[in-house]
C-alpha cells in the first residue's frame, strides 16, 4: 500500500509551483508552498488569491471555497518546514542541475516514507531519481499550464519507481480531478515529444520567411481548428523553457529533426522569453499584444 496523501509541499512558487499549490488546495490538501526567497512566496501566494478570485467571479468555486483554501496553504520558507509533507513536488526551473541541487537537499528534511515528484516537462525521471535518497519513492508528476485549466497530468516512473508510489501517485490526481496519463521515461514523455517539434517547426516557418508570426498563427487557429497559434502557445510557454524542452530532445535522441531553431536561441539569449517578461514574439507591453516580427 502507498502513502495516503494530505500533505502536498511544492518547490516554486512560480507559474507552475503556484497553479499546483491551488489546484491541490482547492481539493482538500493542506499545501506548504516554498522557494528561494520569501518575496517569491508572497508573489505565487497573490497569484493564487486571484486566480480564484476569478473562480469565484466565474461560479466555478464558491467565495468559502477561496477563503477555506487560502487558509490550507502555508509558506515554507525552509526545507525543514517539508518535513511533514506527505508528497513533495518541486516545480523549479527546467535545468537539470537545478532540479538536482534542489533534491540532494531536499531529502534529509523529509520523513523516510515521504514521496518525492518533480514536474520536469522533459528532463529524464531516472536521472533526478538518482540524486536522491528514495529513487523508489520518486516519480514524474508534469502537470499542463495553466495548471488549474488544464486537465490532463502525465505520470512518468523512473526505472527504480515502485507500484506503491506510482499507484498514490495516480490517487493523488484523481483526487485533484484530474486525468492522468502513463508515460514512459523518455525525454519529453507524450506531450511535449509531439508539441515542442511542432512549435519549433512553426518558429523555423517563421526564420525562413514562409509566413510572419500573425500569418502562422491564424494559419494554425483557422486551418488546424488550434485554440491558439504556435507562436503565440510557444509566449505562454515561456521560450526558455521551450528552448530547454528542445536541448534535451536533440541532445537525447541524437536527431537533427530536434535541433532548436537558431531563431529560437536569439530570442532567448536578448531575454525575450514570451509574455513573463512581455516580449517574445509578440510585444506584449502596450495594450494589445502586438506580433515582434
């Protein structure tokens, strides 16, 4: 038998750290939301405030619900404030030795049958398994942004992953309602294998002037029946993290059809990153969003 879970800590409070945070106290779980600085905390912690705020203005949650989840999460501002935790997630960064530093010293603040998860969108579950002190309690839990939108959650096991972790980990997402699906420990699982080629496809659409940004987009809305264009998914995304998603595909499946489009690389090293730092491909400092090439 797994652990049952009712405590949830969570590593970043940063787009992805905070969407978990909410999603799991909304359903009941008591959260301890942590990361580098306590400033960091109170900004994830005001996000979440209004991301259900918005819920309660739309009906989806009552104004109770918001209050009665507000009070279940609780800033860590430590490693030792875990130690309770049932399951913790980190939802650092997408950089390998981030996640790693994070997890060799996460572990000694944890009980000894205390879950550990990582959100990693691509990075390998086995590899991180190994920098910590319970690679069978470890397990990939890749939530989709926005987190508490998106309803599908990929389950990834390392090669060490027990029955017992995968199966509370299942548990925990369907208590979330949410799906979860199996993926195997490749690099980028299911969704971003397919999604991430895609995207790069379109930016190298675009570096080879076959279309300009509003003319790939509307393309892919209008002719594919996409929610949203490539280029502008790829500004929601953040295009540091697509570029990372695309460092490790290349790097893992040694294939040129992964190579990062060059056009990709210069827009993440002039720190155009998409709308959290309101340029990408499109310019997102005046009123409406407006295409950058």
């Amino acid at each position: 038998m797994g652990i049952e879970i009712k405590t949830v800590g969570v590593i970043g409070a940063g787009q992805m750290g905070s969407g978990i945070a909410h999603v799991c106290s909304i359903a009941g779980f008591n959260v301890r939301l942590n990361d580098l600085a306590e400033e960091r905390i109170n900004t994830g912690l005001a996000t979440i405030n209004g991301n259900m705020a918005r819920q309660v203005s739309k009906g989806a949650i009552t104004e109770a619900d918001r209050q009665a989840a507000l009070e279940r999460i609780k800033p860590a501002r430590s490693y030792d404030d875990l130690g309770a935790c049932d399951i913790v997630i980190e939802a650092a960064t997408e950089n390998e030795e981030v996640k790693r530093k994070i997890f060799t010293n996460l572990c000694p603040s944890l009980r000894p049958d205390a879950m550990v998860a990582t959100n990693t969108s691509s990075i390998s579950i086995t590899r991180l398994a190994a920098a910590t002190d319970r690679p069978e309690k470890f397990i990939g839990i890749h939530f989709m942004n926005p987190v508490p939108v998106m309803q599908l959650v990929e389950l990834i096991r390392g090669i060490a992953t027990d029955d017992a972790t995968y199966e509370s980990s299942k548990e925990f997402i369907h208590k979330l309602g949410k799906t979860s699906t199996a993926a195997e420990d490749f690099p980028a699982f299911i969704v971003n294998r397919i999604l991430l080629p895609m995207i790069n496809e379109a930016i190298y659409t675009l570096y080879e002037g076959v279309g300009s940004v509003e003319a790939i987009d509307t393309a892919m809305r209008l002719g594919a029946n996409h929610p949203m264009g490539p280029l502008q998914l790829a500004d929601f995304i953040g295009l540091d993290t697509c570029l990372s998603i695309m460092q490790v595909l290349h790097e893992g499946l040694a294939d040129s059809k992964y190579r990062p489009c060059p056009l990709l690389v210069k827009y993440v090293e002039a720190g155009w990153l998409g709308r959290k730092t309101k340029r990408g491909f499109y310019d997102y400092r005046g009123e409406k969003p407006v295409p950058t090439r």
